[in-house]
C-alpha cells in the first residue's frame, strides 16, 4: 500500500495550541518533514515524540519532494510540518502537495494554528472578504507590482513583516494605498500578544520613537467600493462612449453586453449608448 501526506498544523506560539489529533499523527506516522529539524525537535522532545525527522526547505523542496514521494509510494507515511503554523501556506510545502498529487499519493490536511487567519480575526476589520499576501517580494519590480496590484483592492489584505523591514514596508503601502485603516498583530498567541488599531501616519510617528520587536502580521483595510466606483465613473466620463465600449470588447466582452456595462457604467440606457455610437 502506498503512503500518506499528512499536512499537521503546528504552534505559532503558544504550544498548548498543538491538537490531539497532531500529536498523534506525528507520533504514528514513519517520518516527519520538518522546516528546520533544529527548531522542530524542540517541539518533538517537549511532547516526547519519537519519530525520526528529515529535513524540508526552500532550497531543497524540488529534490526532497521527489524523495519523499518515491518513499510514499513505497509505503512510507509522511508528516510534514513548518516552522510555525500551517504548512504549504507561503511555505515551501506547496511544492511536495503539488507533486503528491501528480504521483497520486493521498493528501490530508489537519487543521490548526494559522498566524493569517489569527490576525484577520484579531483585526477588528471586516473579514468576509480578504487577500493574502504573505511577504512582499523583495526585487524592488516585484513588491512595486503587487503593491500596484493592491491599490483597488476592496478585501482587507494581509502581509507578514520582519520587525527590521517594517518602517519601510509601511511607508510604502502609504505612499502607494494612500491613508488606511491598519491592525498590527505582534506575537501572536504568545504571552506579549498585541493587536494595535491605527494607520499607517500613526503607525510611522510610533516607530520614530520606538523600534519594531518581533514579527508582524498587518492587516489593511480594504479600499472603500463607493470611493473605487467614483474613480471609475471619472475614468468613464473621460472616455468617449466608443472608447467606453471597446474597453470592454477588449476584456473579451461581446458587442452587446459591452454596450450594456458602459450603459450601467455611465447611468444611462443601452439605446442612449447605441445612438452615441452611431453617431460616432
């Protein structure tokens, strides 16, 4: 019989956050992928697990994934755990998922702590709607991107931030988002947990003052909709009503139906939109 990948979700702080169901996995499963097996054996001798480690990371998840799929296909069964939190998200474990299932090795995940979902709860934003971001890139093309990317973004967003490239992170989303609401969650689930409601002028004036300490999780107030959807409206109202309706072709939009969004757009009927086209 082939083996089993089990994706066990494991403490971002505070240990007594491990399930029952993690700890027996880890403990009946032949081996255990680990992040860094020097920080996870920590956490195996604190609950006397036994099982033997192997090490699984950024710089060796192509190679090591194909190794632990051909020993799960000889029968071996295979925990594999982060540093903190839930594997495979912004986490090298994507990599081994993705090919235990072009191999067809069955795939569990075990559900528990996520630093992600524990700040969005903790934010006090509104979290029916959000965008993960994890760490920005760090190629000056690639951040400017995504930042780009988020300016009329409407979901709260998050990212993860190292307390020496937070000064910086945040000057940029200012200059970039504009003003936004911001819930910054430090030490998550740990004895000095803290979750500070500012901005991101407030949040900078504090930090003239006071150096970051340890690792941060914004989450960012989405862009209001009502203010998006006036911006557009100018945008359209530069637009000629030609130029209106080709944008839309142009998404791949049918004649009819982009006359009908520039109609909706611009608050006037699809017969208004088709004379101004024939008289174009």
């Amino acid at each position: 019989m082939q083996g089993k990948l089990y994706l066990c979700a494991t403490p971002i702080g505070n240990l007594d956050d491990i399930t029952f169901r993690v700890l027996q996995t880890l403990k009946e499963v032949d081996l255990i992928a680990a992040e860094d097996t020097r920080h996870s054996i920590k956490l195996l001798n604190h609950f006397e697990i036994k099982t033997p480690m192997t090490s699984y990371h950024e710089y060796n998840k192509v190679d090591k994934a194909r190794y632990l799929v051909e020993q799960m296909k000889n029968g071996v069964s295979v925990a594999l755990i982060t540093d903190a939190g839930t594997p495979a998200i912004s986490d090298p474990g994507e990599e081994l998922v993705r090919q235990c299932y072009e191999a067809g090795i069955e795939v569990t995940s075990l559900p528990g702590p996520a630093a992600c979902i524990t700040a969005l709860t903790l934010s006090g934003l509104s979290t029916r709607r959000f965008a993960f971001e994890a760490f920005l890139p760090a190629d000056k093309k690639g951040r400017q991107r995504i930042l780009e990317e988020l300016i009329n973004e409407t979901r709260t967003i998050m990212l993860y931030e190292a307390p020496h490239h937070l000064v910086r992170t945040i000057a940029e989303l200012l200059e970039t988002l504009g003003e936004r609401r911001l819930t910054l969650c430090r030490e998550l689930t740990k004895k000095y947990e803290t979750a500070w409601q500012t901005n991101f002028s407030q949040a900078l004036e504090y930090f003239e003052k006071e150096e970051p300490r340890g690792e941060y999780v914004l989450v960012i107030e989405g862009k209001n909709p009502e203010e998006l959807l006036k911006e557009k409206q100018q945008d359209w109202q530069r637009m000629s009503v030609e130029e209106h309706v080709a944008w839309y072709e142009e998404q791949g939009t049918d004649h009819k139906e982009a006359m009908r969004l520039a109609a909706k757009d611009r608050g006037v009927s699809k017969r208004d939109i088709y004379q101004a086209l024939l008289k174009g």
